[in-house]
C-alpha cells in the first residue's frame, strides 16, 4: 500500500534534514538512523551528492527516503527517479506546484506567514512545512493558525532542537518536526554511527 504524505508525516517524530557531503556516508547513516527508529529521512539537495544518496539510502531496508531543498522544476523527476517517495521545499512557487503535480511526487511545501497557508490550501496542499519554524514564531504562531485554518498539518522545521521539540509536538496541528541535530557533521565525518543511533533513538521517543 503507498503511504500518502500524511502518512509518512505521521510516522515520524523527527524528520532528519541530511546533507551528504561524501556519499560513502549514505547508507551506513541510514542504516543508523533506521536503527534508532527514525525510518523517514530528508536528504537536501544543497551538496551535489544529493540524488546518489537518495539513490543509496532508498535500498536501505526500513528507510523512507524523501529529498529536500527543492527549488528548481526539474528537480522533482530527477529526484522520484533517484528513488524519493516525497519531496520538501522551503517556499512555493507556480512551477514548482505544476513540477510535483507532473512527477506524482508528493510535494510538503514550506510556508512562514497566515497568507502563505491560505495560498498552499488554495493550491491543495493540506499538509505543509513551517519554515523557517522558529523565526516565524514557533509553537506561537502554529496554534494562532491552528483556529482559523484548522484543517492544515504541519511539520515545523528550522532552528528545533531535542529540547524544544516536544513544545512543538505536543501542538494539535503538528505531525512532526524537522531537524538537522541527528546528522552532526562530526559524527558524520568521524563514521561514529553508534552515536547517531542514541540520536535516533531519543527523537523517536518524543513521538507523544
């Protein structure tokens, strides 16, 4: 059965914003991350690395490979192709909409102000990333728009930390919360996945 977006949403505490630098990491930081219990995984496209680790993290048993940073059209096809089976953006844009509509990607844009949701609702999309989450006014802002637009789900993402993510779950229109604080660089570059397995396994258990 193909999980929607919601779904996989709602399958994670914490979606790990991942930045590959040396794609020999790939699959020995998913498979740590899937230990730990965190199985949905954003890899950004901000390093050229980016498709070849969708690419070898989708063969990881367990894992739910989206791409994240996208910001171009064409990306979207090149990104479904490499494997990712959802697709993130800090903002929302005309093309980009019709991009996700022409791949079958399921696009979770991101929006920062009350204008914004409405514009993604108008355009169909029920399920959206606050971004960036704590410059637009954290746990705040995400229950002020939880009134008057009550049928949007978010996954707030930008400056969250272990410490503040549990204020942000507990939020009623909150599915997950995004982060970069499971993927260190220096864990990553030192190959010290046993660390980013207790990582893993601390944001699995804020799922509340």
């Amino acid at each position: 059965m193909t999980m929607t977006l919601l779904d996989i949403m709602r399958s994670a505490s914490v979606i790990p914003v991942i930045a590959i630098d040396d794609p020999e990491h790939a699959v020995p930081l998913a498979r740590a991350l899937v230990a730990g219990g965190i199985c949905v995984l954003e890899v950004t496209l901000r390093t050229k690395h980016g498709l070849d680790a969708i690419r070898a993290m989708s063969e990881v048993p367990g894992a739910i490979v989206g791409v994240g940073t996208l910001t171009q059209p064409e990306e979207f096809a090149a990104s479904r192709d490499a494997g990712a089976v959802f697709g993130v953006s800090p903002g929302l844009t005309a093309s980009l909409i019709e991009a996700g509509r022409k791949s079958g990607l399921p696009l979770l844009p991101g929006v920062m102000t009350p204008s914004e949701v409405m514009a993604a609702r108008e355009a169909g999309f029920r399920q959206l990333k606050l971004f960036p989450a704590v410059p637009a006014g954290g746990v705040g802002m995400l229950n002020a728009i939880g009134g008057p637009l009550p049928d949007v789900t978010f996954c707030p993402t930008g400056g969250i930390s272990i410490e503040t993510a549990p204020k942000f779950l507990a939020c009623k229109n909150v599915a997950c919360v995004g982060g970069s604080w499971l993927t260190p660089k220096e864990a990553i570059a030192a190959g010290d996945w046993a660390h980013i397995t207790e990582l893993a396994r601390a944001a699995a258990a804020l799922r509340v």
